[in-house]
C-alpha cells in the first residue's frame, strides 16, 4: 500500500483525526435562512384557505422547499406543469397540511448544508502558511524554482497544468505546487459520508489521478468517511484497487511534499 494512503488510515484511526482536520475544513453551519415576509404572508394565506396551487407557487418562491420530493424540481424549472398536473400538486400538499405551519417555517429557513460550504476551506487553510510556505500568484510561481505552491482559482491551475504540464483532463484542480523541483497537483475533498453525490466526489478525484502524460506528481487529498475501517464500499476500493495511488489526508500532506 502507498505510504502515505497507508499514513493517512493509520492516522484515522488512532489519533484525534477529527479535531485536528477541524482546522482544515471548520465546518461552521450558517445561519438560519431568511424568508420573505411578504411571501411568508401569502403562504400563510394559501395555507389556511386550502388552496393548493397558490400554496405550492408561493412556496416555490422561497429559497428551500419545505419536502424534499423528487418531483419538486421539475416544478420549479417548469411552473406551467402546475396547472397541468393537479394530483401531484395535491399529493405535495397534502403532506405539506400535515406538517403545519411553523414545521413549514422551520424545514424553510433551515441552514445551508455545510458540505456544500467546504469547497473553498482548504485553499484558505493553505493561506494560513499551514504547509510551511505562504501561497503565491501565477506571476511570482513561474518567476523561479523555488518550493512555492500556487495560488489561484480551480480554472487557473487547470489552464497552467494544461500549458505547461500536459494536463490533459478537463476538470479544475484545487492543489499545484512545486517541491524540490518537481511539480505536484490534487484535488481535494472532505467526504462527509457515503454515497451519492459524496460517490461523484471521490470518482473525481480517482479520475484525475488516473489521468495520464501529465509532467507532474499527481495526488488525492482526501478526508471523511473513506478511512473508517470496514466491508463499506469507498474502503474497499481504497485499499485494494486504488492501494498505490497517491491518496492521502491534508493532515500528511506537508510531509508528503517535503520528503520529494
């Protein structure tokens, strides 16, 4: 197994992973969300007054439908199909007439989920000089050879690994740097749980690894649910089919590079 996927497990499982992966991605949630007065009103309206439609258009308006039901979308991109389609409106409904007002209220202006909030915590844990060096713009990386590590959008390290390191995959990268002369690029991700869209994530980063002809050392920084020991199926994959893949936590990753 590659050391540093097996360095990563190990530190998983027997150290305070979780706090100290806190100061990688400090998951903070938001604040619950607003919801218009106005609409809130007319929700309230609609609802006493048992009139579906207006109930379901009003709603619709609001940042957060109160059900998740997988019809709600369509609806949204589409409202015409309102009028068109009355029993799906009032199979909603009538769930929404159970749940009452205030649980209403409540599912409405709850707070953004916070895995859809990580993306942009491990570029500023970077900046916080949690690597050794401070990360630097396109201008000052290409002006030398020094370690230094790039900071710049996703697009803008795919664009340099395109140019000058024969990137060839068309997905943004959250990680490029350079060590002891030789070039490193990731993604990184915190993979909250398993399945889903949490799947997609990791695929993602498996792809880029697997990406080939690039002219640079090519790793998965990953965290979450993939290390926990046991038959689940990213755990698997881990330790068998990707085994000697550069995948390892943030928390290895500044030993990683400076051992190149």
């Amino acid at each position: 197994m590659n050391r540093w996927l097996k360095l990563s497990i190990e530190y998983a499982n027997q150290r305070s992973y979780l706090d100290d992966l806190f100061h990688v991605y400090p998951t903070i949630p938001e604040g619950i969300r607003d919801i218009n007065k106005e609409i809130w009103t007319d929700v309230e309206k609609h609802f006493n007054c048992k009139n579906n439609d207006a109930l379901f258009g009003e709603l619709l308006k609001l940042e957060l439908f109160p059900i998740k039901d997988s019809y709600v979308a369509y609806l949204r991109r589409d409202k015409s199909a309102i009028d068109r389609n009355p029993r799906t409106i009032n199979r909603i409904c009538g769930r929404l007439y159970e749940m009452g007002l205030n649980k209403i209220f409540e599912r409405c202006s709850e707070p953004k989920e916070t895995n859809r909030q990580i993306g942009p915590m491990f570029r500023g844990w970077l900046r916080k000089k949690s690597l050794g060096i401070t990360p630097v713009d396109l201008s000052e990386f290409i002006a030398n050879n020094n370690d230094a590590i790039l900071d710049a959008s996703d697009n803008a390290m795919m664009n340099f690994a395109k140019n000058n390191l024969d990137y060839n995959h068309n997905k943004g990268l959250d990680f490029a740097a350079r060590f002891n002369g030789k070039y490193v690029i990731g993604e990184a991700k915190f993979l909250t749980d398993f399945g889903g869209y949490q799947n997609a994530q990791f695929n993602d980063a498996i792809n880029m690894i697997e990406t080939k002809g690039v002219k640079a050392i090519k790793i998965a920084v990953l965290d979450g649910v993939l290390y926990i020991k046991g038959n689940n199926k990213m755990y698997k994959l881990l330790t068998e089919r990707y085994k000697d893949y550069n995948i390892m936590s943030a928390l290895v990753l500044r030993e990683f590079l400076y051992q190149l």
